[in-house]
C-alpha cells in the first residue's frame, strides 16, 4: 500500500530530516511528497485450499502397489503442498517487506509521485 502526504516544497535536509524551515520559491519543480509503504498478504488471492489426500496410505506403499485411490491421493497431496508453499512464501514476502518498508518515509519528487499517480484512462483499455 502506498499512501502519499501532503506537498512539500523545499529539498535537501530541510525536506528529508524535517527541520521546518520553508524553502522559497514554491514551484512545482520544487514540490515533494511524503510516501509511506506498507506491504500485507491478500488470504484470498491463491483461493481456498485445495482439497486433501482422503488418506495418506500412499506414503507407505510401493509406487508399484499403487491403487487408484492412491494416485489420487497423491496428486492432491501434491496440489495441497503447491498451495500452501504458495501462500507460506506469499506471507513470508508480505512480512519481510512490511519490516523493510514500514518504519520509514520517503519524500519523492513531484515527477516521480506523476508517474505513480494514474488516472483511469491510464489504466482500462475500452474493449471493442
């Protein structure tokens, strides 16, 4: 999540350390804006989990003695295990960005703050 303050115009340590002290010249050129970045984990964005094995008996057998119920099995244990690495690294890169990220702010150009700042039309292509 990215949420921006409000515009500040100045630069150097004024800007960045926040001593208060007003920069002349109040162009656009010389406007800045707070960022604070935030990361979290979507639950949902991988769906529900997928089913499990209805047994686990597979994992003691030859793959030659295999039934069909234990290829089954196994292919949803498989499903599962895909699923939950998934979602175990998704909150892994959700944690450790949010740690990165979270305690700090950043002050960014005007331009900068242009191109992250998109309008609708930036976004969404009329279908045909």
């Amino acid at each position: 999540t990215l949420r921006f303050g409000e515009v500040l115009y100045g630069s150097g340590i004024a800007v960045t350390a926040g001593t208060g002290e007003e920069q002349p010249g109040k162009t656009e050129a010389a406007a800045n804006r707070y960022l604070f970045v935030t990361a979290s984990f979507d639950e949902g964005y991988f769906g529900n989990p997928p089913p499990g094995p209805s047994n686990e008996d597979f994992q003691t057998k030859a793959d030659s003695l295999w039934t069909a119920a234990d290829s089954t099995n196994k292919k949803r244990q498989e499903k599962l295990d895909k699923w939950t690495e998934k979602v175990t690294k998704g909150r892994e890169l959700a944690k450790s960005l949010d740690a990165r990220f979270a305690d700090w702010y950043y002050v960014i150009s005007a331009g900068s703050f242009g191109k992250l700042d998109l309008e609708r039309k930036d976004l969404v292509i009329k279908k045909d």
